[in-house]
C-alpha cells in the first residue's frame, strides 16, 4: 500500500513511547519504516558538527535495530535533518554551512559504510518569507549536497520546514533548474562541431544571427521564469523583475487556470471512514499506555 509516515526521534538518543507503538504498528503491517533523526549540535549534541552526525546515525542504527529485531525483513528508510545552535536566540538553526556537513556525514556514512541512502536536510532553511535569503540558503545548501554527491531537492519549504510558499516553490524550480544544468557539465560531444563553426564565421564572426544559434538556443542555455538576468542599472527595472514577484504572479498564473480537484463523494466518504477508524485505534492506544 501507498503509506507515508515519518518518524522522529527525540534528540538525544530517545525514541518515545507513542512513536515505538506506532512504529510496532506499522512493522506488523509490513509497513516501511522512515526515521527522521534531527539533531541541534549545541543543544541536544555537543557542539562539535561530528559529535551532532554521530548522534544523527546511532538514532537511525538504534530504530533500524529495534524494526530488524521484529522483523528482520521490514524496509527501513532514513533521513538525517540536523540543525544548530543559533548564540544570538537560543533557537534551532537549519541553514547554515554546519548543518549541510552534519547531514552528509551522515548520508555518505550509510552510503559508503551501508550501501544504503540516506536523505538529508537540503529541504529545511529558515528564512520565513521567499526572497533574498530563501534564495541564499536554498541555493547553497542544494547545491553544496549536489557536489558532494548527494543530491536531494525540496520544493517550496520555508521557515524551517513548517512554512510551504507557492512563490518560493517557483523559485526554488528555477535554482534546481540552474543546479541541475550545472550537474549536467558542458560535454564534449560538439568539440568537433564547435570547431567547425567557429571557423566558418572566422576572426571578429559573431554567432547571434546564425542559423546554428537559432535552432540550439533551447538546447543549450537557461531560462529561468522568476531569476531574471537583467543588462540594466535601473532601479525601477531591478524591482519590477524582483523574483518573489514575478512568482507570484506564476502563481496567480497557474492558479487562474488550474480546473479546481473534487474528490468523488463515494472516495471521500471511504477516507473519513478510514480517519476515524484510525483516530479510534490511536485512542485506545493511548489508553493502553496510559
């Protein structure tokens, strides 16, 4: 069955009684079990970044363990979601050059160690609104995991993964989009053809009437929809192309006309029979441990 769940830990070391039932739950079901770790080096870890990865992975090791030891057969999934001290607030920070390492060091331990993926934190930054500083995180964080071999993209998420903004999910397309061309390289497959081009327009030829450049455009170079590269020093033109904006209008684009989704009355009857059939069962879950 389609079944999404995630589980958290409680930073460090502890996993709570209602999380163990509903993970014993879901493995007599044969349910696959993703565990979200998410430690704060300074809070629930010492400081050190390594200290923070090695409280990441023995939270994972230690559910896997537990799901094995039921099951020896259950799938496990994982994903490492750390954060830091912020000094100035006393609060948890997603996004900034610490956590990227914590998260990797604890993907590449499982992929190179385990032969398993691990998913990282790339998705969780803080700024609350979508602008320059969504844009600064997302960007560095995507592409610092990119490069080390782990790539991973979430759409849209601000404010600390609890925040999902239509204007910041265009933008975000549009840094993966940029991401994504840079993975791809240059190649070297028109090496020879490059060659040939050049020399037929020869010194001082230009490429930007040619037939060549009309048919290859597409091919070869980005076009982002909200991060315009602007050849201008206007202010007035600067603000009016300002990418929050342009993306809001996207939105209000693609919202206008989008048909709007119903679910079928007969579905929609099924799914609250199932909610209730499931907040039934949690409640006498809570009973029990009560």
């Amino acid at each position: 069955p389609i079944f999404v769940n995630i589980h958290d830990t409680e930073p460090p070391l502890r996993l709570t009684r209602p999380e163990a039932a509903l993970i014993e739950k879901m493995v007599r079901c044969k349910l696959s079990i993703f565990i979200l770790p998410m430690p704060l080096a300074g809070i629930s870890s010492p400081v050190y970044p390594v200290a923070a990865a090695i409280v990441g992975a023995a939270e994972i090791l230690g559910v896997w363990t537990a799901v094995k030891a039921m099951d020896e057969n259950n799938p496990v999934e994982a994903s490492c979601v750390s954060g830091v001290l912020n000094p100035q607030s006393g609060a948890a920070s997603f996004a900034t050059p610490e956590t990227v390492m914590i998260d990797l060091a604890v993907a590449q331990l499982f992929r190179q160690r385990y032969g398993v993926p691990c998913g990282t934190g790339v998705g969780f930054i803080d700024a609350p609104v979508p602008g320059p500083l969504s844009m600064f995180e997302r960007t560095f964080k995507a592409m610092a995991s990119a490069l080390a071999g782990e790539p991973s993209f979430a759409a849209g998420l601000i404010g600390g993964g609890v925040v999902f903004s239509m204007e910041q999910a265009i933008i975000d397309l549009d840094i993966a989009m940029c991401q994504n061309r840079y993975a791809r390289g240059m190649g070297g497959d028109e090496f020879v053809d490059s060659l040939e081009l050049i020399r037929d327009r020869g010194i001082g030829g230009l490429f930007i009437d040619s037939d060549h450049t009309a048919k290859n455009f597409r091919n070869y170079l980005t076009f982002t929809r909200s991060v315009k590269n602007l050849k201008s020093t206007s202010v007035r033109e600067a603000v009016e192309n300002d990418p929050v904006n342009l993306a809001h209008k996207k939105c209000l684009e693609i919202l206008s006309s989008t048909p709007l989704y119903f679910i079928g009355e007969d579905k929609a009857t099924a799914i609250d029979e199932v909610v209730k059939a499931a907040e039934k069962g949690l409640s006498l879950i809570k009973g029990a441990m009560e």
